[in-house]
C-alpha cells in the first residue's frame, strides 16, 4: 500500500513552484493511483470538486487505496490542500 501511496501523491500533489505541496488543479486521469488519492484528499479539501465517475469506475486496487487515504484524513488534517477552498474560506464563503 505504501508504495501505491507513494506514485498517488506524486501524481495528485503539486511538486514545483509556488503551489509546491498542493493539491493539482485538475484531477489525475481516471482509475490511476493519482485519481484516488486526489479525490480521497478532495473529498476532505473541497467536497464539490470530487469526480463521481472516478469514484464509480475505480478497480479495486484504486478503491482500496481511496479508502486508505480517507481513514488517514479521519486523524490527519486534510481541509487545506485546495488553493480554491482556502480562498474561499479566508473571505468566509466556504
């Protein structure tokens, strides 16, 4: 599991620049270690941009690293990886 942890991350967190540790504006593509991880982080961050086709279509070796991820955001503090959430929430929108 750590090591599909490890690629989802790098495919779903920003790794350069100014977004650097970031979440990527725009979901890794379907079924992919990336997609799981995004959209488990999503789902804590900004629930409104969570891809329901790629939760529907997910195998299960995506589906089972989605729900690791989830269980790790029941302890860990997940909210702030949006750059769009954490504008919304400085101004009291969101």
């Amino acid at each position: 599991m750590k090591d599909k942890l490890e690629i989802g991350l790098q495919e779903a967190i920003v790794s350069v620049g100014p977004n650097k540790g970031m979440l990527k504006k725009k979901c890794p593509p379907m079924n992919t270690y990336g997609s799981a991880v995004w959209n488990a982080i999503q789902s804590f961050s900004n629930p409104y941009n969570v891809g329901l086709a790629h939760l529907f279509y997910m195998d299960s070796e995506t589906l089972e690293l989605y729900q690791y991820v989830r269980e790790i955001g029941k302890s860990v503090n997940l909210r702030n990886f949006d750059q769009d959430a954490n504008a919304l929430r400085e101004i009291g929108i969101f």
